[in-house]
C-alpha cells in the first residue's frame, strides 16, 4: 500500500512539474524573411554565388573546347605534341576543379562571406528569442520551421511576432 501511495506521489509530482513548465515557438523562416538586412544579404550572397558560378562556367568551357580541338586535330600531331596537350587539358581541368572547390568547397569562398553576413544577424535574432525567453518565463522555446516532429501546435504559443518587436521590426 505505501508502494502504491508514493508511484501515485510521485506520477502526480512528475505530472505537476511537467505543466510548470512553459514552452513557447518561432518560426525562424518568418522572422527572418521580415528583416531586411537578412533579405539583403541573401542577395548579396546570391550575386556573388552567380558571378563565381559563371567564372568557373567559362574555365570549364575553356577545357571543354581544348579537348574537342584535341580530339579533332589529335590525327596529326607527333607523340610529344599529344601528350603536351593532354598535359594543358588536365592541368586545365585542375584548374576547374581547384576553382569550384575554392569557391563552393565546404571551407570555400561562399562559407566565409556566408558566415560573415549571416552570423551578426543570427546572433541578433537568438539575443531577441533569448530576451523574449526571459522576459516571459520560457523554459524552452523550439523553432517550429526546423522541427519535423511538430505536427500541430496552438497559435497562442507563437512568439515570433514578438521576437520581430524585439528585433525593432514590428508586426
């Protein structure tokens, strides 16, 4: 009997300490779809993506030309002058590659100018969610645009119009 008192105690505490808790949502994508600087930078890094994108294009297209001209002429050069420009259209090829990886590779040009756009604004917008966090008792605040195990929840609960506020860009 006293087993049975204190698992129901218990289950009841659990159970109370469970509903104290206050939990609250944003949508990352909604709010940062509403500043401006973010759009901004979005663009900018869409710019120099599509710039860098036709530079390595063209360098590709380069070595795609000096293989075809090789193939086509391949019938009348020597030995030594085959292998001379198979050499050029390898190193070319290099080239192509050691650009895009310059650019796009995981430690690329794109990741810094990335990180250096992006960062002040992400760190403004956690400072925003952090302050409105305090500010109202949240224990836990879950971003309801990265999270594929939310199926539903309750509109009440939704405090990215007021993290935008925060932000100084009121809805």
């Amino acid at each position: 009997m006293k087993k049975l008192i204190f698992t129901l105690a218990f289950v009841a505490m659990t159970i109370a300490g469970a509903y104290a808790q206050k939990f609250a949502l944003v949508d990352m994508d909604y709010i940062l779809r509403n500043v401006p600087s973010y759009e901004m930078a979005n663009e900018q890094l869409n710019q120099v993506s599509q710039r860098w994108e036709r530079e390595v294009t063209e360098l590709s297209k380069e070595a795609e030309t000096m293989y075809k001209n090789y193939q086509s002429e391949m019938v009348f050069l020597t030995d030594d002058q085959k292998k001379a420009r198979e050499e050029e259209i390898v190193a070319k090829e290099k080239e192509v590659t050691d650009l895009r990886y310059k650019y796009f590779g995981p430690e690329g040009e794109l990741f810094k100018k990335r990180q250096s756009l992006m960062k002040p604004i992400q760190e403004d917008v956690y400072n925003a969610v952090k302050a409105v966090s305090e500010e109202k008792g949240y224990q836990v605040i879950f971003d309801r645009a990265s999270s594929q195990s939310i199926v539903f929840a309750s509109p009440k609960i939704d405090v990215s119009n007021d993290v935008l506020a925060k932000l100084g860009y009121s809805k």
